[in-house]
C-alpha cells in the first residue's frame, strides 16, 4: 500500500498562503479601523484648549493584528467617565460603537 502525500503537502501550501493572505487583509483592517476610531473620538471629544483632540491618536503593534487607540493626556479617563465633581463627556466609548459595525463587516468578508 502506497500512500501519495503530494495532495496532502498542496493542501499546507495553500492553507499557509491563505493565512498568510487573511492576515495581512485583517492587518489593513485593524489600521484602518484604529485610524477611524481616533478621527471620530477627535470629532466628538470636547474641546476647551484642544489639547485633548490633539492627543487622541493609535498606535498598531508590530504584528499588526493589535491596535491601542486612545489620549495621551491624563485626564482623558477623566473627560470620558467623569469624576464626583465632573460629569462624563464620553467621546471613546461612542467612537468605538460607531465604528464596530465596519470592523465586523470587513473581518467577516475576510472570514475571521
């Protein structure tokens, strides 16, 4: 009995191009989502100096499939969840709710 494995070596092959192929398409996802979060985040935080706005920003790892998007300036927690004296003005939380819909859609056309 003899077994031929060259469908079987074929098949890794295509697999490996296709997961190579699906990762670099969610990696252009994941930074076009991050880059459209922060520009809604910047459209709806509250401006007073516009130092908030300025400082809404991402950044991608290098694998490229983790993006961190948000201020830099430390009192941004504060503007979007308030504090005892201070009433929230969420702006992050509503960004990634406008744009979760476009995210979801694009990854499922890649079938992640």
């Amino acid at each position: 009995m003899t077994i031929d494995a060259s469908e079987l070596n074929q098949l890794r092959a295509d697999l490996g191009i296709a997961g190579y192929k699906a990762t670099r398409a969610a990696q252009v996802v994941i930074r076009k989502t991050a880059a459209d979060i922060a520009a809604e985040a910047k459209r709806l935080a509250p401006v007073d100096t516009g130092m908030l706005r300025a400082s809404i920003g991402y950044d991608v790892s290098a694998s490229g499939l983790v993006a961190i998007i948000g201020p830099t300036v430390s009192y941004g927690a504060f503007v979007e969840f308030g504090t005892r004296r201070m009433a929230p003005h969420a702006y992050m939380g509503p960004a990634l709710d406008r744009c979760t819909p476009a995210y979801v859609s694009a990854m499922a056309q890649i079938g992640l």
